[in-house]
C-alpha cells in the first residue's frame, strides 16, 4: 500500500487551440473518483492555458483556463491529442503557427516539472524539446512522420506506454487512461486501483486475441506486474531471463514466479514470451512491416522461431492474424 503521507500529485490540464479536451475531462473524473475512493487527496487538477484568454477547441466550446502554464505550481503537465487528418498535417505552416505559444511554454517549464502527452499531443512535447535524448511511443499513425521530424527522440512505437525521467508518453487517442493508471498505481493500494478500473477506465476498442487479452496494461492490476510489464515491453526477447527481471524489481526470482503464478496463472517464463508475442501482435496490425523486421525490432533470435512461437500461442500464422485483426 503506498505511504498514507504521499503528497497529492499536482496536475496541470494543459489547454491550447484546437486540442481535443476530452481526455482532460475524463483526467479530472478519475483524480476526483480517485480522491473519493481514497478519503485523501491523491491528484489534484487546474486547468491551464498559456494565458487566461478562452481557449477554442476542436469542434467545442472555448475554455477558460484558470492558471497560466508558467504561473501553475504543479509536478505534471498533460498535453492532449489534437485533431489531425493526415500523418504530415501536423507540419502544416498554419498549424505550427497555431500551436507556436502552447509549445514555448511547455519549453520554459522547469526541467523538474513532468511533461506526459499522449496520441498528437506527443508532437507538441516533442517540438518543445522536452522529449530530446529521451524514449517515446506515440499512436502508430504518426509514426513515419514523428520519427522524421524529431530524429533526436528515442522512439519505441511498439509500447503503449513509455516513461523515461520526467517525460510519460502514452499512444492511441484514450490515452490519458494508462497516463493515469500508471501515476495512480503509484498511489493507491490495489483493490481501490482496481475499483477506478472496473467503473471508469475502457479497454482498447479494438478485439484483442485471447491469447494476449490479460497482458495488457489495462488489464494488470498489481503494480510490481505492471513494472514488470514494462519492462519486459523493453527488454530484447533473446534477453528475457526471470533473474534480471526480479533483479530490476528488487525481487527473488522465487518470490517473483510465485507473483506471476498467483496473478495470470502462467509460469514466469511463459509470461514473459506473451507479453513479447502480443507486442509482435500489435506491430502486425499496427504496421506493414515485414515479420523479419518486426523480429529484429523486438529482439527475436529469428524469423523463424518468431514465426513457430506466434502460430503456437494465437493457432495463427502472422500474415493470417494481421489479415484477421489489422
């Protein structure tokens, strides 16, 4: 259970013209569901603007900040998607000048102060620098473009969620939701965590395989699983090995297995290649990369073996499974 004496975590809804607030509504609910649940302050929420003029947003109302970003004493900013029709229309002149205020600012806030974006939001976080040297996902159709204009990040395109110091990156348009998850799961103890989940947090749209349905982040509850999530998201698949993944957590190997066991009813071992085999499931519907890339990028030993292991756990060959649910 985490420390009763944890400070509330100031969040900043960053408003600027043309974002799609719908997010930071649904931000605001869970830190107020979050609050109640606890019967303590756990976030609390301003919502700021580069000035305290009315903000216009995408096809809605215009929203008047209550603070201004530079004058908010906050830990986090969250910076949300905006409306995009293609993947190079973020680079359009006209767009770029829009924008041109609410990037400076997320450029001047102190180095200490967290910057999480999620989908088109990324692009902001990214022009603003905040993500230079730094690992980032962002929704998969901005992939080619991102990665062109802003070679300096460290993408990881294949993570749904990617923290790296004070930058939390998230893909997909709800995603504010693992944003969230991931910061409450620092603060609150598992069941109250898993009640926000059950009543305010939706699952990915899409159908997922019901060999990868338990290995998303939305769908672990226990923290030190989903630390271990992530880091087996990161770790090459030629390199998973259960000692270095108890070593990261400051774990047994024994206590961890057991953990794993207890929780997914799979051994450690068969965990682990799920969770790869799920993010080689998300590159297949996400993207028209070969396999025998998508092996190199995941670290694989090879395309064959990829190959074997893949149509073991889904009864699917991968061109088969990318026809079925890409």
């Amino acid at each position: 259970m985490p420390p009763p004496s944890l400070p509330p975590l100031r969040l900043a809804l960053l408003l600027y013209p043309g974002c799609m607030p719908a997010g930071l509504f649904a931000t605001a609910d869970l830190a107020r569901a979050a609050n109640l649940r606890a019967q303590r302050a756990v976030v609390t929420t301003c919502w700021a603007g580069v000035d305290l003029q009315p903000v216009p947003t995408w096809q809605g109302p215009a929203l008047k900040p209550g603070v201004a970003l530079a004058q908010a004493e906050v830990d986090a900013v969250l910076v949300p998607g905006l409306w995009l029709s293609s993947p190079d229309g973020w680079q359009a002149p006209a767009l770029q000048q829009q924008l041109a205020h609410a990037v400076a600012a997320l450029r001047a806030l102190p180095r200490r102060t967290r910057v999480w974006s999620y989908c088109a939001g990324v692009a902001l976080a990214a022009a603003s620098g905040r993500l230079r040297g730094r690992g980032a996902t962002a929704t998969w159709w901005l992939r080619a473009a991102l990665a062109q204009q802003f070679g300096a990040v460290h993408w990881r395109f294949d993570e749904p969620l990617v923290e790296d110091g004070p930058t939390t990156t998230a893909a997909g348009a709800n995603g504010h939701l693992p944003l969230m998850l991931h910061a409450l799961a620092q603060r609150l103890d598992a069941t109250a965590l898993g009640d926000l989940q059950s009543l305010l947090m939706l699952p990915r749209p899409r159908t997922t395989h019901p060999a990868f349905a338990e290995h998303d982040l939305m769908a672990v509850t226990d923290p030190t699983l989903r630390r271990a999530l992530l880091w087996v998201q990161r770790c090459p698949a030629s390199a998973l090995r259960l000692p270095a993944l108890a070593e990261a957590l400051a774990l047994s190997p024994r206590t961890l297995a057991r953990r794993v066991q207890a929780h997914t009813g799979l051994s450690a071992g068969l965990w682990m290649r799920r969770i790869k085999l799920r993010q080689v499931g998300e590159a297949l519907c996400d993207t028209s990369l070969p396999l025998k890339r998508i092996a190199e990028d995941l670290g694989f030993a090879s395309e064959a073996g990829l190959h074997r292991a893949f149509q073991q756990a889904t009864g699917q060959t991968p061109l088969a499974y990318r026809l079925a649910h890409g």
